[in-house]
C-alpha cells in the first residue's frame, strides 16, 4: 500500500520539525521529571500530579506521533519556483467578496499550516478547494457556516 503524500510549504515543513524538537528535547524530559517528582510523593492512586503528570505524557507523545507521520509523509514544496495562471498549491490569491466588496488575500499551504489570521489557509479548506484551478477574474463559490460567498480571484502570485 503507498503511503498518502501530503503537500507542505518549506516554511511549514521547517516549523513542525522545530516543534517535534522542542516536544523531544524540552518537553518529553520536563514531563518525565514531573511524573518521578509526583511518584515520590507517595501512594500513586490518589496523587494528582501524577495523574496529571501522565496526561500530560500522553498529549505530548501524541503530538510527537502526529507531527513524526506528517514529516515522514510530507512532500516539501518550493513555492518559490512555481508559477502559472491559476490557483494551486502556494500560490497567494487576492481576492473580492463579491457580496460586501471585501477585499482578503491568502496564500494556500499544507494541512496543518493554515492560519487565517496570518493569511495561510490549508489546502482542504472549503474555500482552497473551491479556488484551486481557477484563475484571475473568475468566481468561486465557498459554502460557509454563513451560507454561499462568491469570491472573484484579482490576483494570484507566487512567493
């Protein structure tokens, strides 16, 4: 069976390597040394700071999971070298609410590395996947918890 490749932006690729680092190196020994901390406290059944020590444990050794699968499956992608007319992976849309004249600008990444606030949206979102192979003055239409929006794409760029 072939493993599922995930697109990611090296920037992304960069960052989650960072964070499976920190988790490894910081947070794995800081929780290791809680739980020997909350052991010597005594009985183990009603000791909370062991309890919450494990929990922690386990949070962070999923994550490590998660992030180890997402960098092992990732296919890092330059979005500087590429190029074209119409919207794909990497590439920064400028777009129009064709509704209240609202004017946004996001640029299209990985799963896990999207970010409204900083104009990062993943590509399975509904509205990457309802730009994805339009190209500038073309309408998409994006389902929302607020009903239907139209976008008009005024730009695609490539950074």
């Amino acid at each position: 069976m072939a493993i599922e490749r995930v697109p990611m932006t090296v920037e992304g690729h960069s960052r989650f390597e960072a964070e499976l680092h920190r988790l490894k190196a910081e947070e794995r020994p800081r929780i290791i040394q809680q739980i020997a901390e909350a052991r010597a406290l005594g009985d183990l059944s009603e000791n909370a700071e062991y309890h919450a020590a494990k929990e922690a444990q386990g949070l962070n050794e999923a994550r490590v999971a998660e992030l180890e699968d997402r960098l092992g499956r990732a296919d890092v992608i330059d979005t500087a070298n590429l190029s074209g007319t119409t919207v794909k992976f990497g590439a920064t849309v400028s777009l129009e609410d064709e509704d209240s004249g609202d004017k946004v600008k996001y640029r299209i990444v990985g799963e896990g590395e999207g970010n409204v606030k900083d104009g990062m949206i993943s590509i399975g979102s509904p509205i990457a996947r309802a730009l994805i192979g339009k190209a500038k003055g073309e309408t998409a239409e994006v389902t929302t918890p607020r009903g239907t929006r139209s976008y008009e794409v005024l730009k695609i760029e490539w950074k």
